[in-house]
C-alpha cells in the first residue's frame, strides 16, 4: 500500500491552485454545521480540495430515507453518526487532516469550541433550524467569519454568502423574533429562492409543512458541494472579489436558469413583501 503524502495527493491542483496556496489550504480549518444531504458532499470536495483540518458537526445518524441525496448514506452506515462518517471520508482522502467532531450538533454551549480556530464557516443545516442559524450566523460574525450557504432548490441552488462586515443574516430575511415557525419558513424560502423555478416542475404532494417534510433530489447536493468548495477556497485564498448578500445567485440545472440577484433592501422591499404573500397562500394550500 502506497503511504500517503500531502503533496503528491494534491498535486493536481497546481495551475489552478500554487504551492503556497495549497499550504495555505492545507493550514485552513472549515467548519461546516450540518452533514446531510449538503453538507456530506461538501466535506468529500472540500477534503479533495486539500482543506486541512475541519470542525463538523451534526445530530443525526443515517437512515434508509436519506439514501436518494446524502452522500454518506449506504447500507454500511445506516444507524452510524454522521460525524463519525465524515471523519471516516475526510481520512480516506487526508489521513494527516485534523477532524473535530460534535455529535450533538451546535448548541449554545458549544458554539465557541465550533468555531475555535476556524477560517471559514459553512451553513448546511437542515430548513427548520432556525435556532441553531441564529446562533451560527451571531457567533461567526461577533468572530469576524465568513458564512457560505448554497440551500438545494429542486434541481438547482441558491448561493448566500455573508460578509462579516455585511448585511446580517436576520436583515437579509428580515427575520422577526417574533415569527412563528411558519412565517419563519415564508421569509427564509423568500430570501433563498429569489426566483420560484422550481414550482415550474414541483408536485405540491411532496410538501408537508407540518411534518418538516419538504421534496428533495441528488444532483443539487453534487453540484452544491463544487459550488461551496470553490466559494471556501475563494474566501481563503482571496483569488477574487467575493459575492456576498444582499447579492445572491441562484441556478437551475433543469431548466437550465442563472441569475444574479441583488436585494439592496433584502427581504425588506415591497416587491419581496407581495412574494412573501404569495407563498403563505401557497404553502398554505
């Protein structure tokens, strides 16, 4: 069996990535909240991509019901944490990264350990997290961190990234103390979805608000995890300017759709009122 080596491993990223960006890669921690259907793909790019060390947490074990888009859901891991598995992917790929894992998720008496020594923070929570992302998105900016999240749309996404010195999360959704988890659920598919395409080929049976049940297919996961990776490396390398809110983009591979979004107002506006209307009535029904 070969040994493993850093450099040899990753050596196909130079031309795109150089040699002292790489190490700097390699030095990085990424904290990534959540590891289902997102959230364990993007573990396996981000590992490929060289990223170092990682905090990762999640709740969770896996379940028959998740193996139509998480990418460590097998037969081999039913009943297994999720942060047990991903460690497992990471040392696959990386047997010298360092892994931390939180098997109880992120709550508030572990939110500091979560994000202690990280460079960037991944948002992969499940929909009906409100809590958690509320104390995700305060933590990561009171600590100066980026927060990247690409939430699956049908067979696209919506890519959010949040400056630390931007726009806030709760100003972007225009997010109330007060919602109730409904009008939680409303302001949150309003921000993440700027443009409904997915209600083009959506069959409305596949909703149920009450139950948390909400439709989902394997490729967005996939292409989300190259998104995010690219995104993560773009922050931690500063290759470009990067897109943060009240900018969004968003994509639609089945009906082949891309559109950037900006909400100088976020959630705020009048127009984004009347869409919030619009969808009570929907779910609703």
């Amino acid at each position: 069996m070969e040994n493993f080596d850093y450099d040899t491993a990753f050596s196909r990223n130079r031309g795109f990535i150089s040699i002292d960006e790489q190490k700097k890669l390699k030095a990085s921690r990424v904290a990534i909240a959540g590891l289902g259907g997102t959230g364990g793909a993007q573990v396996a790019a981000l590992s490929r991509l060289g990223i170092g060390n990682f905090n990762l947490a999640d709740l969770d074990e896996y379940e028959l019901k998740n193996f139509n888009r998480q990418y460590g859901a097998t037969m081999q891991t039913i009943g297994k944490k999720k942060t047990a598995v991903a460690k497992q992917i990471v040392h696959g790929i990386n047997p010298d990264a360092d892994v931390k894992t939180f098997d109880t998720g992120i709550q508030s008496d572990n939110i500091e350990q979560f994000l202690e020594e990280v460079d960037v923070v991944i948002d992969s929570l499940d929909f009906y997290c409100f809590k958690e992302r509320f104390l995700l998105y305060s933590a990561a900016r009171n600590k100066g961190l980026w927060v990247i999240t690409s939430p699956p749309l049908g067979f696209g996404f919506t890519l959010l990234c949040f400056d630390p010195h931007g726009m806030t999360f709760e100003d972007y959704f225009n997010f109330s103390p007060s919602d109730t988890e409904f009008e939680l659920s409303v302001a949150l598919i309003a921000g993440i979805a700027p443009r409904a395409y997915l209600f083009k080929y959506l069959n409305r049976s596949g909703i149920n608000i009450d139950n948390h049940q909400l439709p989902s297919v394997s490729p967005a996961p996939f292409i989300i995890a190259g998104v995010i990776a690219t995104n993560a490396c773009n922050i931690l390398l500063c290759k470009v300017k990067p897109v943060s809110v009240p900018t969004v983009i968003q994509y639609d591979a089945l009906l082949q759709v891309y559109k950037k979004h900006k909400f100088i107002f976020g959630m705020k506006g009048p127009l984004q009122r009347i869409k919030k209307m619009i969808l009570r009535s929907k779910l609703l029904k």
